[in-house]
C-alpha cells in the first residue's frame, strides 16, 4: 500500500490532507504528518483520527513513498539537508515552495522530485495545481501524481520561468481577489444603507454565480461585461471608475511579487537559507 507524508500542517499542509480525504483520494491510515509544533498536528488528529504523528523526520522519511515539504522557503534548506541521508532513490519528494526550482531541489535531495503548487479552491475541490516534475521522476510516479491531483483539483504543467506569475494567479489569486470584494462590500456599506452583512451575502452569492458562469463556458470575461455593461447605463459608469482608480495596479501587484520571489530565489543561492 503507497504511503503519504506531510512535513509541515499549516494552512497550506492542512489544505493538502484535508483535499485528498475530502476526495477520498488517499485515506487516512495511509498518511502520517510532522510539524514543528506538535499542537498543531495533534489538532489535524482530532479531525482525522486515521493519520499517524510522527516522532522524528526519520520516522516519516522512513514511511512515506511520497513526502510533501509544506514549509516556508526559510525553512527548506536544512530540511532538505536533514532528510539528504535519510531518503532513498525510489521515493519521490514533492515541494510546494516556488522559489525552489526541481533542478535546485535534485541537487539537494537524493530521491525523485516534483512541485506542486496548490491553491486554496483545491479545498473545494476545484482550481488548478501547477506541477513540475524533475529529471528522474518515472513515468510511474508521474502518473501516480497527476492521478492524486486530478481526483481534486486540475493539474496543470508549467515550466520554471512562468512559475512565479503562475503561482500568483493560482495560489495567490484567491486572496488577491478575496481583498478586493472586502473593499468592494466596504464602499457599498459605507456609501449606502446596505448593512456589511447583507452586502457579504449577496457578494458571496454574486462571485458564486460568475464562477459558475464561467466554469460553463457561457461566457468569456469579455462576453459577460459586454453582457452586463450596457452603453451610457449604470455599470458603464461603474466601469469607468474601475478603469480610472485600478489603472498600473496590477502590473504594480505583479511586480512586486516577482521582486520578493527573486529576492529569496537569491538568498537561496547566497547560502543565507541554511
């Protein structure tokens, strides 16, 4: 029977576990997670009485066929270097972390190696996960992957240079886009009497129906504000005013992402990720 683990349960870790039970895709008993703080995996337990704490990162290397790294890019290299001697060819060893490229990632680990990039909609199972795969990966475990992945979530393979705009618009873009209907349910509460609540609500419910819109392919993003946005009417106007206020935002948002990734891309390289 294939084993799973997880170094590292916090949002992103949990997110895992939680999407491969949900889908039925891996159970329980199979999987055993490890974290700094053991609160935190003994509170998982609560949720998943089935999985197993591990005591040690070689108790979990020595179990796991396929081992998540689910901690923070600071934290990366000196678990990579911890788990060099502890795992074997045969196992594959999957980062969630972007700024650690597959090629980086076979110079510091002797077994297989993937990335995987989630993103939080994979909860519901729904949205993408974005995959690279390393130079030793065998078909099998290729194969092995996409299968977990797709039972929750859409693969999708991309190559390293796209990886940080990538990873924005997947694993980023659902807080992105999560802060800006805040704000928007924040003027519609402040500039009339809708109440917060009530404006949450008929929001959630609005992004829902787009999504589902979109999901069925009734609509591009272009086909639904033509849809919407009638000549010289009410949205038109609104539309205006986004047109005015956003203007360089987003490029400014993605610059500034990629800036910070670069930036830990050559800690790594400096030796100042230990």
């Amino acid at each position: 029977m294939t084993k799973w683990g997880i170094i590292g349960t916090g949002n992103m870790g949990s997110m895992l576990l939680e999407s491969w039970v949900t889908a039925r895709a891996i159970q329980e008993e199979d999987i055993m997670v490890l974290n700094r703080s053991a609160e935190k995996a003994v509170a998982l337990k609560r949720s998943y009485p089935g999985i197993q704490i591990a005591d040690a990162l070689s108790t979990i290397a020595d179990y796991a066929d396929y081992l998540f790294l689910c901690v923070r890019p600071p934290h990366l290299p000196g678990v990579c270097s911890e788990l060099y001697s502890l795992v074997r060819p045969d196992q594959v060893i999957v980062s969630i972390t972007s700024p650690f490229s597959v090629e980086e990632l076979e110079t510091r680990l002797p077994s297989q190696v993937a990335r995987a990039i989630p993103s939080i909609t994979n909860r519901a199972a729904a949205g993408t996960t974005l995959l690279t795969f390393g130079s030793t990966l065998t078909n099998k475990n290729k194969a092995a992957l996409i299968n977990l992945f797709s039972s929750y979530s859409d693969p999708v393979y991309i190559p390293e240079d796209i990886t940080r705009v990538a990873s924005d618009i997947v694993s980023c873009g659902p807080a992105f886009f999560s802060y800006l209907a805040q704000r928007f349910i924040e003027g519609a509460a402040e500039e009339t009497d809708i109440s917060r609540e009530q404006a949450t609500q008929l929001t959630a419910e609005m992004l829902i129906g787009l999504g589902t819109l979109l999901g069925k392919g009734h609509y591009t993003l272009d086909e639904l504000i033509k849809k919407v946005c009638v000549k010289g009417g009410i949205t038109g106007e609104g539309i205006a005013v986004l047109e005015k206020e956003t203007g360089g935002m987003f490029s400014h948002l993605f610059q500034a992402t990629h800036r910070k990734y670069y930036e830990e891309k050559d800690a790594i390289k400096k030796g100042a990720y230990k």
